[in-house]
C-alpha cells in the first residue's frame, strides 16, 4: 500500500539547505499498522507529509495506494488523498473546527466529499460510538479534553473510510489512558484492513504496531521492537550503527571491518585512540548560576473549572534539590498545579506559599516573581517565533549574567542558537524552553510534559538535566509529565 | 460548507467586522462621492443654464416677410413642444422715412407684458388703416406729425421695451435705437403683429417677423439639460424641415455646455477622492489581516480533511465575500441616507440620490469586487505568493504610472489624467511596504554585527514585518494623500487670487456702457476717488495697436495704467517701474490757459502758399479734448476764430492742427483713388498769438510737427490728409521713445530691429523696452503685449493728436480692509451711470463657487479626513493584530517574568515605530505629489485659468498635519493596547485550561 523508494527531500531555507530525508526505503501493505520512530528532526514529519501528497520528494519514488504521489500534479494529488487518505494531526485542538460540535465536525469530512448529509451524519454516530464519544457529540472541541479530542479527529480522519491512515505523533500530548484509546483505534483500523502509518515516539505507540522502523539521519536505521531491533541495509550497503554500540567498541571516525565467523566483525583501527565516551547531557557541565533555594508550598488548594473539580484539598511542599514528578492521568489536575504554583491561576481555596510567603496579586507582581524565582516551561509552547534561540534564552534574564550559549549546548542545541524558533522542530523548541527556564539561576522550576515531542534520547539527556539542575544546583524542580523516563530520574513521584 | 462557514462568521464577528467596516467606508464614499458629483454637475449645469443675458435662453423663430395664420400657428406649437410657456410673435420693419422722419414700425403680442411705460398707456385694439395705436419705444420724439397716408399711428405713450429678445436689440425711448445708429431714428410699437403686418401701407417695406419665448433653464436640472437639447434640435429640425425660410436661434448650444458640465463633474470628483479611497486599500489589507489566520487555519484543516481546492476556495470565497458584501451593501445604505439627508429640501434631493446611487453603482461594484478579491487573496494567499502579488501589483502599478507620466506629463497648462494620484499613493504605499523590511532587517543585522542589540520591538517588526510595514504604508499614504490635499487647496486658492488679480488688477474696473461714456467722463477722478473705500483711482488705456520692429509689423495690446499699478501686478521691482516715469515724461501742463471770461478764441493767419484749414484742440478742465474749426488761412492776413464753449473755458490750448482746405482735400482724395498722387497743399503758414478775450496765448516754443515744421510765426507745410500737421508745445516724446515693458517675444524683436515703433491709427510713436513681463492683466494668454504708464501713453499720442488717447477704463484700489465697501460702492454707483464694473472680490466669489472645484476640494477635504482615520484605524488596526497574532508569545513572555508594563511598552514603541517610518514616508509622498497639485486643479476645473496655476505646498501645514497624524496614529496604537494584559490573570487558551 505504502512504497518508498530512495526519497531524498531537501528543504531551502535562509540559513542553507538541509536535507530531510537521505534515500529513505519504506514498505507498509495493507491490513498493517506501521510504527515509525526517530528523534526529533529525523526526518519523521516530512515523509508523513510527502506520504500525504503535501510536500514533493525533492529525489525518489513515493507510492501511496497504487500512485506515485510526489509526481502527481497538485490536483490529483489532492484528489488522491480525498479519496484514500486520511491525515491525524500532531494536535487536536488545531485538527477541529472549533465552531462545530463533535458530530458535525466527524461528518464535515463526509460532506465534503459529498456524502448525503443522513448518511455522514449517521457514519459520525457510528464512530463516535465505536470511540466513546458518543456522549459527548454535541460538545464542541474546547469542551472536551485533550484525549477525547483527539480520539475524535481520528474518527473524522477515518470517516471516510481510507485506505491509509497517516498518523503523525497522534499520542504525544495524552496521557497513557488516553494514548490507549487513540493506539487501539487506530489498530483497530488496521484489523479493517487499512495501512497505517504512525510516526511516533511513544514506546506504546511502537508496542502497538505490527512493525516498528527507526529513522535517523533521514533513512530507516533499524527494524524491529527496541529488543531484537535489526539494522537496516542500505542502499550501497549502508549501515548505521548505534552509537552506544561504537562507543563501546571504542570507535571514533574510523573503523576497520572484516569477516569473521560468517559475520563482520567491525572494530577500532589499530593505533587509533579511542574517543572520549560521548558526553552526557547532564554532564556536559551546564553554567552553574547562583540558585537561592526556594521552597514551594501547598496548603489545602482546592481548584475547579465550572461543575469540574480538578484540585481538592491539596496540601504539600516542594523542597529544593529536589525533582519532582507530578504524575497522573489527563484531567487529573497536574497542568492546573504548575499553573498554580507559578500565579498563572488563582486557587479556589486555600494557600501557595513560595518560601513560606504566599504569592503576590496583581500581574506584574507575579511576573516579578516569576523573573527572580521561578522557572516555567509550559506545555502549550508559543515561543515568539520571530526571536533566535538565544535571544530567547536570554530575553527574560536581562540584566542578569546568563550565558545562553552554554544552556542551549546543555540541551543539545548548541549548533542552533542562532535559529529562530519558527524555524525550529517541536522538539526543538521544547528544549529551547527548558534551557531558558534554567538559564536564570531560579530557585523554582515548573515544567510540563518536558518530553512530549523528544525522543528517547533527547528524553533521557532532559531528565538527567533536570535532575541535574536540581541535585547540582539546588533547585526545586515539579515536572508533569507522564515519560517514565522522566518519572524515573525524579527524586520523588506525587501521583495526582 | 455553509454551515461552516455561518458557524465561523457567527463564533468571531470581530474578525471579519473590521473588512465589512471598510469596506462600508469606501462605498459610503464612493456613494457619497458620487452624490457630491451630481449635486455639483448639477450646479455647474444651472450656473451655466441660469447665467447671461436672457437671450442667450431664448427661442427665437424668425423669417422674412409675411406669414400666414398656419405658420402662425405652427411656429408657436413648435416653441410650446420645446417648453416655452408664453410665446411673443413680433414684427420688425426696416427704418423708413415717413416726412421729416425716420421711423421704425414693429409690434409685439402683449405688448403691455414686455414694456415698461414711461407715459401713456399700452395700445389698444387691432391695429387697422383707420387707426393703430402704437408707444414710443426707441428715439427722440417725432419732430413732427406722423403721416397718415395708408395707416393712421396714434402714439398712444411713450415706454421701452424690457427684454431684447423679440426684437433682437432693446429699444428705449429717448434713447438711440442702437450705439452708432441714427440718433433720430424713431421706434414706434404696436401691439398686434398681424394687423401691422397686414398694412397695405406697409406691404413695401422690408420686414422680419418672429416667434420668441424665454425658456425657463434655470429651473432645469444637469441631468435634464441633455434631454432638453436634443428635444430642442429635434423639434426646431422639423419645423425647419417643414417650414422653410425660418432661421432659427436656440439656446441648445448652452444646455450641451450644461450638459457636458454635468457629465463631467461625478468624474473628475470621483478621481479627486480615489486618492483618498487609495489610502483605504492599506486599511483594507490590514483589517483582511485579522481574517486571516482564522481563514488559514480553517483552510489548512480542510486540507487534511480532504477538501479539494474548489471547495477550500468556496470556503474563502464564502467568508469574504459575506464580509464585503455586508460592508457595500451597509456602506451604500449609509451614503445613500447621507446624501439624501445633506441635500438641501428643494434642491431635488431624491432625483439626486437616485442619480448618485445609479452613477455609484458601477464604481461600486468594482471596487466591491477588487476588495473581495484583495481581501481573498490576503486571507489566502501564501506570504512568497502574496510576494509575488505585490511586486506584480508594484509592477502594473509603476507601469500605468509611467505610461501615464510619459503620455501626457503633468504640467502647470495641462490637466492631470485621474489615476495618476491614486496611482502614485498606491505605488508609494507599495514602494514601502517592499523597502521597509529589507531596510529594517539591515539595520537589525548592522546593529547585531557590532554586538549590540536592538529592542524586541525593533526585532520583531523587522523579522515579522508584515502588519507593521502595512500599517505603516497606509499611514505613509494617509499622510501623502494630506499632503496632496493641502497642496492643491493651497494651489486652488493661490490660483483664484491670481485669476480674480489678473482679470481685475485693482479691486475694481469701470468700463464704457451702453452710452459709451467713460467713467472718467461720467464722474470725473476726483469723483470716483470719493466713492467709500476707495484708496487711489487708476486710469487705464487699452488699445489693440500694431507694432513695427524692423521689417516686423505684428498685432498686439496696448495696456497703460499707472506705473505703481502696473509694478503691482506685474510683479516687476520697484526700481525697474519706477524707470516707466522718467522725469521727463512727467507730462507737463504745456499749452495756453483759456480764461473763463474768454468767449471766442482768434487767431492771426496767413498762408502763404495753399490754403490751410487751422483748427484748436483744447481741453476742459475735466480733461475732455475738443476740436475747434478756426477757419481757412489764406494769402491775404486775416484772423480766424471760434466760439469758445463754456466747456472750455478754464482748460488750456494745447496744439493747433493744420489740414488741406476741404476743396483741395477732396480732390486729392479724388485724385488718389483714381490712382494719381494727389498734390499737397503746400507753402509757408505764419500763426499769431491766440487771442483770447483780450489777452494773447502766446505760442513761445510751439514747433510745427507731422507734415509740416518751424515755429508758429513760419511753418513750412506740405499737407496731404486732415490734422496732418500739428503745431504744440514740446513734449518729452519729441526727446525719448516711451518707455514700456513688453512680453518676450515683442522685446526680442525689439532688441534684434534695435527699436520699436508703435502704430496707434492716430500717432506713431516709438517706444523703447525697459523689461520683459511675463504676463499681463486682462490681456488674454499668448497675446503680444506692451505695458506703459498712461500719462506717457497719453502724454505720447497727445503730442501727435490731443484726445486721441483718452483712458476709457478705470481702476479703484481700496484701502486696506475696505474692498467690500468700495466694491459695495463701486457697483451701486456704475449702475446709476450705467457703466460695466467688475470687482475683483465679485470674480473671486465666483471663481470660488466653481462647483466642481469646490467640490473636489471637499473631495479632498474628505480624502484628508479619510487619512485622519486611515492613520488612526490603520495604526490602532496593525496594534490589535500584533496583539491578537502575538497573544501567545506574549502569554509566553510573560509566564517568563516580563511585566505586563513591559510588553505594553514594547507593543506602544513598535506602534510608535511603525507611525514614525509611516509619517516620514507619507511626507516624501507629499513632496512628490505636490508639484501635481497645479495640474490636479487643472483637471478639475476643466478650463485653463489665466495666470497658469503655480503648485505650492504649505509646508507649515504639511508639517501640523504630519505631525497631527503621527500623534493620532501614536495614540490609536497606544489605545488599542492600552487595555491588553490588564486582567487580574493571564488568559489562558482555553484548551490548555481542560488540559490535564
């Protein structure tokens, strides 16, 4: 159903070219639910959109249920994914008309190709039903949650019943309930008999699929479950090794391969010195700014949104040196408690003492605040898109020594300090947050599901980090997130 | 799809009402624009429907000899169909000698209507052999009785006639029936037409008869003036057709002008206000902007969703088609009700509207459309595409300018083509818009490179230029398109002052009447310096004369006023005027003084040689000049006199002029038209002291000129016509040529034939040029002219024949402040003496209720007003869409620790930023558009004025107004922030609220 062949695409950009994808090879048939993983700027996102017919391969051959989509002209392309695709989207909230209810909004795609109105109608209700949603079909997007949101853009992505289903990190902003729900839906699809394609880089998402590739560098590296996981040949016999394997064979630039015992046996050169074992992250010796310990304390907060009690009589304290995970399912309240704590809301009911003083009103009090003590890294990242990671970095720190060039290296983007963030990935900008949240020496640090758009690694290299600004530096770190990487760096866990 | 799309419309009114509320402004405007069109067509139309004489709106009707009752009858249906409510059949014969008088007969239906009684009464009954009773309505009194012979004329009172239309002159009693007609010609009206007509007494005497009748123009309207001359040619085309022997006379030519008037006017004011409708393209774009990351995100939704582009197309089209059909459709509403509601009760205000609604609709939908398609393609349109759509935009627009410049340059003479203004702002705004970000995100890297760092403010607009730079174009445009309006109302009203100064120089000018008197000879000097008021009075020559330089001989004005006056409005310095008044062409009072007991005048005479008829030019004290017949002299001693008149007793002798005796003068004139030289009388002609009562006038320094020479006592002369020779005191010009200054041309012949020689029919005199003028008063454009002060003229051609070169106008300058009251005096007193009077505050009202231009500067004084709100909404517009777009980054910002205060502050300075670029762009625009401003005025008042109009910007102004916008634009932007971020609480988006 999906066969790509050699596909090279290379984005033109101000700062140079820089090549998405390098002579990717992917087969998927029908019936199979094809998990694609890779780090952040891998590559993932471009083959979805040119599996879609929404960007042209710069190189090689794309073929999408019987047609070579990066050839079409743009009408049939268009013509092509109306008829036989179907797209889910990163976010939810961005997939919905807002304006529609749920059952408008799951039939709209029906109408538009236009299917009498009974019959869309009636197809939304099915699969509402199918998805849980049928309760809630006349809410409109904003009033249900994150979970049922996107649940329900996989139902109008698939109300027309398509034969490939491309699903673009689907699960990334859901809790593990909720990602359940979306991985079973789209199995489900699978078992109808459609090819899907989820790019993802959530375990459980690789977990659900038949089959799982990786992507580095823009080609597929390895095949298989992360356990028995195989690499790929290339074309020309590339390969691409691990690099914890070449690390640990003491391999640098250069290795020597040979045939040993029916296999190749890859080894260091002779003579050659052995590289300094790649640094870790959190090693690499992050600016140590003067933290002035800060202790953030909970006394009976209760917070509710209309009938919707989230926080009932919570009471707690985060202590310095301390990271600490705020875990739980969607809804249970763990945005709402960073919120809290960094004066972006106000409690219904009972007190947030920041070094035992409770928090100041008035906007421009809290903002203070904020700049002097406490550090936030949001879930809903909307970085002014027109600033350069450093400048980013450094906007909120003025007139306080901070070297934003040493933070962004700390989260692995020490080559992209000079990007601005609309031109950066997701992950990307994810990273350029939590270096900017750590980079003032601030006592307090809030950071929502840091890890939601990294890959493993990048996951892990920001959970040793945080871990390492608060046992190093002394800093109070609370983190939501639902990354059992994260989850297992923190000193301790409070389960909402 | 429309269910999506009335969602989406219903859910964010705040999007899209900003299009719909320009949208609404520019078609309020163009309605209202179109509406200022008519009413001021229209006007233009009944100014010139309503003004001149009364028969210039006449039908008139006319044929040779008789006519039966059909004629009768069909002539006066044909002036009925045409609209004439009272049609007046008149008869006029031809002047006739009946006895010792010379009488003109004519008749009038309903004669008691058309003439004013002096005495008597109208006549009565039909006029018949037996009796006709007739009035006196032109010359003297008969002299004697009236025959009878064949028609008994019974004058029954004397009276005249009101109107000159059915006669083709207005006959008054006592008065000569027409200036150079036979003074005791007697004009004698009847009131039956056919009766007179029908006289066997008459039956030989050459008569016309017409039909006439006054149409009422003034009570039609611009639009009806079309519809009226073609019913008028029609009409009077078939009448000719059936009719034949009728000449026909017939105001069509004036409602064509009417018309043509009117047709213009909603064009050239609509071309007026498109600058100003221009500047709202920037609005347009900026509130389009609101709509377009909503519309975006739709759009990129229904692509996931599998739309296909016609559908994704409907959708925009469907958004912004609403949008903009709302806002004409309410923009027409609105100006519909504001046109109705500021036209004057009575002044055919519906019929207007209606006119300004249909005359709108065009325009209408045009820019309907062209904003539905910019808006579209704003809300659509990707940022490379919306690229490329600018630099076409910029190309098609610089294209059509340059085509357009290079077609017919704007001149100072010629009128500027429409679309050059809008144009230009338009290429302007989109110059900017281009240039601007590539100049701020120079200057953002230059300051990076040094290691500085600009503020976020300067960063953002110069990364994210878009509304920024837009709003910043419109402003540049709004402030432009104020300076453009400034500069052409300055020119319009600099152009009035110099029209009003160039056709009367002074604040007023009395001409000859009817009697030809002038008002020099009605009132005297003196008596018009008295008028309330009235500062100095200036006499002033004016003469078409020829001049000879060389081989050169051309045709050209003479204009002699006072030296000081002529310094004034020629705008030449003091010094160089000053040199028209040499000394020695202050004209001396030379000549011999006639006492006031003096009752004859007698000479001592003897010609020795042909005699010689010697005659007297003096002049009165008033400074009337007369000639006086003293007799022949001859061989033989002997003294010649002449009575003196009363007149001219107290004035002064001035020159004596010798002529052929009248026998000897007709034969050589005989003698020169059969083809032979006649012979001149010739010899020696000795002159004694005048005698006047007892005392002697001597002629101590007299000289003989012309075709004769010597002293008094013994002058050789060899006459040939009459007054060919004079003998008077010196005169400066016997010394110097008059001093003048001409225009180029004539002084470039001058100093090529090293002289000048000006031929006024009764002296030669040679004249010398001091300077060229550019220009003259009241002598018409591209007419040869020579300017000089009148008493050298005067004192000139006096020396060569007294009298001959009396000033027959006069100039009044007022005192400081006092125009209105010399104008005021001026008037009432040349309508008692029944002189013309022109006053310059009279020319320049109307000059200033030139409809058209009045409204064209109130087309501009609206575009000015378009600009004010252009500057505020465009700026406070650009504010609210950074915050709108920028909403999440400065959530962002502030989650981060920077103050509210702070981001206010920087959204305040990159407002501040933006309205500076704006403002300093908007008055290169200005500096650019003002030198059109001459030939914009040009155009709108669709005649070449006298001087050529001289563009001028008030940079003072310019300057309050720029400076008045950038504050507005400042203020509007600080506004729309100034409440932002205000809440106790950051607002938070609300799926990130539900959000676990």
């Amino acid at each position: 159903m999906i066969e790509c062949r050699e596909l090279f695409k290379v984005h033109r950009t101000a700062e140079g070219d820089a090549a998405a994808l390098q002579g990717l090879s992917l087969e998927a048939p029908a019936g199979e639910m094809l998990a694609v993983l890779g780090p952040s700027g891998s590559g993932k996102s471009t083959l979805l959109r040119i599996l879609a017919g929404l960007e042209r391969p710069s190189a090689g051959r794309a073929e999408v249920a019987g047609a070579d989509i990066g050839r079409l002209r743009t009408g049939r392309a268009a013509r092509h994914r109306r008829a036989l695709i179907g797209l889910v989207g990163q976010s939810a909230h961005r997939a919905l008309p807002p304006t529609l209810t749920l059952a408008e909004a799951v039939a709209l795609p029906l109408g538009l190709r236009r299917v009498p109105r009974a019959e869309a109608h009636a197809r939304a209700g099915e699969l509402l039903e199918r998805t849980g949603l049928l309760g809630v079909r006349d809410a409109h997007p904003d009033e249900i949650s994150g979970g049922e949101r996107q649940r329900a853009a996989v139902c109008a992505a698939v109300a027309h019943r398509p034969r490939v289903v491309l699903a673009d990190e689907p699960t990334g902003e859901l809790d593990a309930h909720a990602s359940r729900e979306v991985l079973a839906l789209l199995a489900s699809l699978a078992g109808d008999g459609a090819c899907v394609l989820l790019v993802t880089h959530d375990p459980a998402g690789a977990e659900a699929a038949d089959r799982v590739v990786r992507i580095r560098d823009g080609r597929i590296a390895q095949e298989g479950q992360e356990h028995d996981a195989m690499l790929v040949v290339g074309r020309g016999g590339w390969l691409q090794i691990p690099e914890r394997l070449l690390a640990a064979a003491g391999i640098g630039r250069h290795a020597r391969a040979r045939s040993a015992g029916g296999g190749i046996l890859l080894e260091a050169p002779v003579g050659a010195t052995a590289p300094a074992p790649r640094a870790r992250l959190a090693a690499q010796a992050p600016p140590r700014p003067t933290v002035g310990p800060v202790t953030a304390e909970l006394r009976a907060v209760s917070k509710a949104y209309g009938s919707r009690r989230v926080l009932q009589d919570l009471s707690g304290s985060f202590p310095p040196g301390r990271l600490t995970a705020l875990t739980g399912r969607s809804g249970s309240g763990k945005t709402t408690l960073l919120r809290l704590l960094a004066g972006l809301e106000a409690p219904d009911a009972g007190g947030i003492l920041i070094d035992g003083e409770p928090l100041p009103t008035g906007r421009a009090a809290l903002a203070m605040l904020r700049a002097a003590e406490i550090g936030v890294v949001p879930q809903e990242l909307d970085l002014p898109p027109f600033l350069t990671a450093r400048e980013l970095v450094a906007l909120p720190h003025q007139g306080r020594a901070v070297d934003p060039e040493a933070w962004l290296a700390a989260v692995g983007l020490g080559q992209r300090a000079g990007q601005r963030a609309a031109r950066l990935s997701p992950g990307e900008r994810q990273r350029v947050a939590i270096a900017r949240a750590l980079a003032g020496g601030r006592g307090l640090v809030l950071v929502d599901e840091p890890t939601s758009h990294l890959d493993e690694e990048n996951a892990r290299r920001i959970a040793e980090l945080l871990a390492h600004v608060a046992y190093e530096l002394g800093a109070s770190v609370v983190c939501a997130t639902h990354d059992p990487i994260v989850a297992a760096a923190a000193h301790r866990t409070w389960a909402l | 799809m429309l269910l999506l799309v009335r969602r989406r419309l219903a859910a964010a009114p705040g999007r899209w009402l900003g299009v719909t509320g320009v949208v609404g402004g520019v078609t309020a405007a163009l309605v209202a624009l179109s509406a200022a069109g008519v009413v001021a067509g229209d006007r233009s139309a009944r100014a010139v429907l309503g003004r001149g004489p009364v028969e210039s709106r006449a039908v008139v009707l006319s044929r040779n000899g008789g006519a039966t009752g059909r004629v009768d009858r069909m002539a006066r249906d044909a002036l009925r169909v045409v609209g004439a409510t009272r049609v007046a059949r008149s008869v006029l014969f031809q002047p006739a000698r009946f006895g010792h008088t010379v009488l003109r007969l004519a008749a009038l239906d309903g004669a008691g209507a058309t003439v004013r009684l002096r005495t008597g009464r109208v006549p009565r009954g039909r006029c018949a052999p037996r009796r006709c009773e007739v009035i006196r309505v032109g010359g003297p009194a008969p002299r004697g009785p009236l025959p009878r012979a064949g028609l008994r004329l019974v004058v029954v009172g004397t009276g005249d006639v009101r109107s000159p239309v059915p006669f083709g002159f207005r006959p008054r009693s006592g008065h000569p029936v027409a200036a150079g007609g036979a003074h005791d010609q007697v004009v004698l009206l009847s009131g039956d037409p056919a009766g007179l007509e029908g006289s066997v007494a008459l039956a030989s005497v050459a008569h016309v008869q017409s039909w006439s009748a006054v149409l009422r123009l003034g009570r039609l309207h611009g639009w009806q003036a079309a519809g009226a001359a073609r019913r008028l040619i029609r009409v009077l085309g078939r009448f000719g057709r059936a009719q034949a022997g009728f000449t026909a006379t017939s105001p069509a030519g004036r409602l064509r002008l009417a018309a043509a008037r009117y047709e213009a006017a909603p064009g050239r004011l609509l071309a007026a206000g498109a600058a100003g409708i221009a500047v709202l393209t920037g609005l347009l774009l900026l509130a389009a902007g609101g709509m377009r990351p909503g519309v975006r995100a739709e759009d990129a939704r229904l692509l996931r969703a599998g739309a296909s582009g016609g559908q994704r197309a409907l959708l925009i089209a469907l958004e912004t088609g609403t949008a903009v059909a709302l806002g004409a459709g309410a923009g027409a509403l609105a100006g519909a009700l504001a046109a109705r509601f500021a036209l004057a009760p009575g002044s055919a205000a519906g019929a207007a509207t209606a006119r300004a609604l249909a005359g709108a609709l065009a325009p209408v939908a045009l820019a309907g459309f062209a904003a539905w398609a910019l808006v579209a393609l704003a809300v659509s349109a990707r940022p490379r595409l919306l690229r490329a759509l600018v630099l076409l935009a910029l190309a098609a627009a610089g294209a059509a300018l340059t085509s357009l410049l290079v077609a017919s340059p704007p001149s100072e003479a010629a009128a500027l083509p429409a679309p050059i203004v809008p144009l230009a702002v338009l290429t302007a705004g989109l110059v900017l818009a281009m240039i601007l970000p590539a100049v701020l995100r120079t200057l953002s890297r230059t300051r990076s490179g040094s290691g500085g760092r600009w503020p976020p403010a300067v960063i953002e607009l110069a990364r994210n230029p878009a509304p920024g730079v837009l709003a910043a174009a419109t402003l540049a445009a709004a402030t432009g398109i104020a300076g453009y309006g400034l500069a052409y109302h300055a020119t319009l009203v600099r152009g009035h002052a110099d029209e009003a100064r160039q056709r009367v120089p002074l604040a007023a000018t009395l001409t000859p009447g009817a009697t030809l008197d002038s008002a020099v000879a009605r009132r005297g000097l003196s008596g018009w310096s008295r008028l309330p008021g009235a500062a100095a009075v200036a006499p002033i020559l004016r003469d078409d004369v020829f001049a000879s330089a060389g081989p050169t001989r051309t045709s050209l004005s003479l204009l002699a006023a006072p030296a000081h006056v002529i310094a004034a409005v020629t705008g030449r310095r003091a010094a160089t005027a000053g040199a028209l008044l040499p000394a020695a062409f202050a004209r001396a009072r030379a000549g011999v003084t006639l006492p006031d007991h003096a009752a004859r005048v007698r000479i001592p005479a003897r010609a020795r040689g042909d005699r010689v008829t010697v005659a007297l030019f003096a002049r009165s004290r008033a400074g009337a000049v007369e000639r006086l017949s003293l007799g022949v002299a001859r061989p033989r001693p002997a003294i010649l006199s002449a009575k003196l008149p009363p007149g001219l007793r107290g004035g002064r002798a001035e020159a004596l002029s010798l002529s052929p005796e009248t026998g000897q003068l007709l034969t050589s004139a005989h003698q020169t038209a059969e083809g032979g030289g006649g012979a001149p009388a010739s010899g020696t002609l000795s002159l004694g002291p005048l005698l006047l009562g007892g005392r002697r006038g001597r002629l101590a320094g007299w000289s003989a000129h012309g075709e004769a020479h010597g002293p008094p006592g013994a002058i050789r002369y060899a006459l040939t016509g009459e007054d060919a020779a004079i003998a008077r005191p010196p005169a400066p010009i016997d010394r110097h040529p008059l001093p003048v200054l001409a225009d180029a041309a004539t002084a470039a012949d001058a100093r090529l034939a090293d002289g000048l020689q000006l031929d006024l029919g009764d002296a030669e005199i040679p004249v010398r040029v001091l300077g060229v003028a550019r220009r003259a008063p009241t002598i018409a454009p591209g007419r040869r002219f020579v300017l000089a002060d009148v008493s050298a003229v005067t004192g000139a051609v006096d020396a060569a024949r007294p009298g001959a070169a009396a000033p027959r106008e006069l100039g009044l300058a007022a005192r400081p402040g006092r125009e209105r009251v010399l104008e005021a005096a001026a008037v009432r007193a040349a309508d008692d003496d029944g002189l013309g009077v022109q006053t310059r505050l009279g020319v320049l009202h109307r000059l200033r209720s030139e409809p058209v231009a009045r409204e064209a500067a109130g087309a501009l004084t609206v575009a000015l007003m378009l600009a004010a709100v252009a500057a505020g909404l465009g700026a406070g517009l650009a504010a609210r869409q950074a915050l709108r777009t920028g909403r999440r980054a400065l959530l962002d910002l502030e989650i981060q620790g920077v103050a509210p205060g702070t981001l206010r502050g920087t959204l305040a300075r990159r407002g501040t930023l933006v309205a500076l670029l704006g403002v300093a762009g908007g008055v290169a625009l200005a500096a650019a558009l003002a030198p059109l401003a001459a030939s914009g005025v040009r155009a709108a008042v669709a005649r070449a004025p006298d001087p050529p109009l001289t563009a001028l910007m008030p940079w003072g102004r310019e300057a309050l107004v720029a400076l008045a916008l950038l504050l507005l634009a400042i203020l509007a932007g600080a506004l729309a922030v100034a409440g932002a971020l205000r809440e106790p609480r950051p607002l938070l988006p609300r799926d990130a609220e539900t959000a676990g």
